[in-house]
C-alpha cells in the first residue's frame, strides 16, 4: 500500500500539470528551463538526504518530498524534448529523437541494474548522494550550451488560455491528433505488457527465471533495431504511413506472442513489439516537433507525452482482462481493441487528408 501511495505521488503531479508545463515551456526560455529543472530537482533530493543521514526520516517526508520533486519535473519531458529542435537541423530530427529514445530506454533498463549494485556498495543514502550530484554536474554542463537568442513567448497572457490554445491547435490538426490519441490507446491497451511476462514464463511457456530475462530483454534489442528501419523507411516512406503502420504492428505482434507456445519465436515476437512501441514512439516525436508550430510546440509535446500516465490505466484494464479471460487470451484480447481502435482513429482522421491530396 505505501508504495502504491508512493507511485500516484509521483504520478499524479505530473499528469496533472503536464499541459500547464507545456504552456510555461512555449513562454519562457526551453534550455534555461531545462537547466532551472536539473537544479531545483536537487533541493528536495539533498533534504531527503539530510533527513536520511539524520535517521529522521520517516513516510510522510518521503511522500512530500516526491510530490515536491514530480511537480519540478512535470516541465521537463516537455521541455527536453522541445529542445531538441533547437539543437539539430530538420534533417536530421528524426536520428536525434531515435538517439533520445534509445538513450531514455537504455537508462531505464541499466539505472536500475547499476543502482542494485550500488545499494550494496554505498548504501541507500549513497545512491541519492550520486544522484544529487549528477543533477548539479547536468545542470552544470548544459550551462555551456550556446543557443541562438530566441523570441520570448507572450508572458502577459492567461496561463490557462494558453493551455486551451495548445488543446485547440491539436483539434484542429488531423495528424498530431492522430498520434497522440494512438499514443494514448497503445499506453492502455497495450503498454504494459511486460508486468505480465512473468505469467507467461512460468504458466505458458514454461521457463525459469533465464527464460524470464530473455523474454524481458527482448524488446529492448528489437527497440535498438527498429532504429536502423525507422532511419531508413524516414526516406522513403511518408511520415503519416509509418505512424500506421507502426500502431498496426505493435499489437499484432503481441497478439502473435500470446498464441505463441515456443519460446524462442515468443522472443522474437516480443522484439518485434519492442521495436513497433519504439519505432512509433520516434515517428510521432517527429511528427511533432517538424508540423507544430515553434510557439506551440511546448503544449503540443506536453500533452503527447502525458500517456505515460496512462500506463496506470493501462495496468488496470490489462489487468482485469488477464484476470478474467487469462494472461495469453486476455491480452490478446487488449490488443485486438487497441488494434480496432487506432485503425478506426486514423481512417477517420487522415483518410480526409488523403482524399484531399488525390482530388488536387
């Protein structure tokens, strides 16, 4: 229960101030509030580390020291990834978002292996000693970043009219409506697959705990890989048929996965979920960050990337569909409806555009 409480303290913050985030990301300076972020994410981290020291450390300042911690940070998906198109040139925005997911997902699966390790060595109070001072020493560095001076957004305005403006640019806008609706269908329905990967090592497909970390692997490597196919189809393909393609795949290979009974073909399948979540991940990033507006790019961005929180979500209604119908029929079943969902979604909302083109 307390690390229940623990995880909507972070979470909540995040997704409740995401879209006002975005507004302050489109007003202010992007690298100045990446840099802010770094530093003022420290204070609550270095507190906690006093109290710890002090062995007065109790719940509650845990708590409050999170939800402190989750608001700072709620700028900074938003502002980070915005910043990107600031730093390369177009033509090269869709290696750099790859390279960014690549890096996010490759720390997300070594940080805590590495902070496993560490916990032994140096302790619980150790480990958040490096973490405080890698925030400075990231702060510190992108101090030295050199930017062209850019034209501030209008700080007169209405904070909540321009978190209505972001809302209503993406209404209007077929494409960037397209793939943050699929983002969030594929976070429901199907992004947190890999929770019940230890059902279908022991139940289905019978392997040990070896079995289970190659199964947990798998779309890791197959993320690295789709790399290589996203850099290559970026050239030839357009931009709009990859982001169907990749929300097609993604739960028709994990469909696959659930009927598979072999376990290396169960790999593979997962390598290919792997690189379809990743691959439509780093399209609808570029997506974004070449067709909105610099103004509004800050809000846009923020609202995509609020389906991370619906990953909470997405764990219940997995969840319950394992429960009653399974783990392999259950989500098989999930991403049949996400499958459904996102075809029906891009027929409705691109075909117009289409149709449009081919009259011209």
């Amino acid at each position: 229960m307390a690390l229940g409480v623990l995880g909507l303290s972070e979470a909540a913050p995040r997704l409740i101030l995401s879209a006002v985030g975005g507004a302050l990301v489109d007003r202010y300076n992007r690298l100045r509030l990446v840099i802010l972020i770094q530093f003022f994410t420290a204070v609550p981290i270095f507190i906690f580390i006093a109290l710890y020291f002090a062995d007065v450390l109790q719940f509650w300042h845990i708590l409050a020291l999170q939800v402190v911690t989750s608001v700072v940070r709620s700028v900074n998906p938003s502002a980070s990834q915005s910043l990107l198109r600031e730093l390369v040139p177009e033509e090269a925005l869709m290696s750099a978002v790859a390279l960014f997911t690549i890096e996010f997902n490759f720390a997300r699966i070594v940080g805590p292996s590495v902070g496993g390790v560490l916990i032994l060595w140096l302790g619980v109070g150790g480990c958040f000693v490096i973490y405080g001072i890698t925030l400075i020493a990231a702060g510190l560095g992108m101090l030295f970043i050199d930017l062209p001076p850019e034209e501030m957004g209008k700080g007169e305005e209405n904070l909540l009219r321009e978190v209505k403006e972001g809302f209503q640019y993406i209404l209007q806008a077929p494409v960037i409506l397209s793939s943050i609706a699929a983002a969030y269908i594929l976070s429901i329905f199907v992004g947190t697959y890999q929770r019940f990967l230890p059902v279908f090592a022991k139940e289905i497909l019978n392997v040990g705990p070896e079995g289970l970390g190659i199964l947990m692997a798998a779309p890791g490597l197959g993320a690295v890989a789709s790399m290589l196919w996203v850099a290559t189809a970026g050239e030839q393909w357009r931009r709009e048929t990859m982001l169907w393609v990749t929300t097609a795949l993604t739960p028709l290979f994990l469909m696959l996965f659930c009927l598979s009974r072999h376990f290396w073909l169960s790999v593979a399948l997962l390598a290919l979920v792997g690189g379809g979540q990743i691959a439509f991940r780093t399209v609808s990033r570029v997506i974004i960050q070449i067709d909105v507006p610099h103004a509004l790019l800050g809000r846009v961005m923020s609202v995509f990337v609020m389906d991370q929180g619906m990953r909470s979500l997405g764990s219940l209604v997995m969840g319950i569909f394992a429960s009653f119908f399974g783990a392999d029929v259950g989500l098989a079943l999930t991403s049949a409806v996400s499958l459904c969902l996102t075809s029906t979604l891009f027929y409705y909302l691109l075909r117009p555009k289409r149709n449009n083109v081919a009259s011209l």
